[in-house]
C-alpha cells in the first residue's frame, strides 16, 4: 500500500511538470498525453493489485466466507 502512495504521489508531482515543459517549449504537439495516459495505466494497475480485488468483494479468503455465508442461509 505504501508503494502505491508512493507511486501516486510520483506521478502527481512528474505529470504536471511534463505538462507545463510541454506546453512552454513545443505547444503544437501535446506530447504528454503519451505519458499521462500510458504512466496512468500502469497506476491503475498498482491500484488495482493493491485494493481492486477488496473493493470488488473478492479480497483475502473471499470464497470461505461465501460458504460460510451460504451455509448460514440453509
């Protein structure tokens, strides 16, 4: 988790800077996106592996718990 925020905190600091280098020096072509969007998906990504799965109800011993779960009902 600590990695993630680390990444985060990275990406919010790097990406503006590009934008702004960007935006000085060669404002016809708006390279940064390439990096924005690309740099954005490997984020999602680390998001992902970190709290994706327990938003989405299938964190650490999901399955026992939905036997538990089932088995309670019956």
């Amino acid at each position: 988790m600590k990695g993630f925020y680390s990444h985060l905190t990275v990406y919010c600091i790097v990406i503006p800077t590009l934008i702004f280098i960007n935006l000085k020096f060669d404002p016809s072509f708006h390279w940064f996106w390439f990096s924005l969007c690309g740099w954005g998906i490997g984020l999602f990504s680390h998001w992902f592996a970190v709290f994706g799965m327990n938003l989405l109800g299938f964190g650490e011993n999901w399955e026992e718990k939905k036997i538990k779960e089932l088995m309670n009902n019956n």
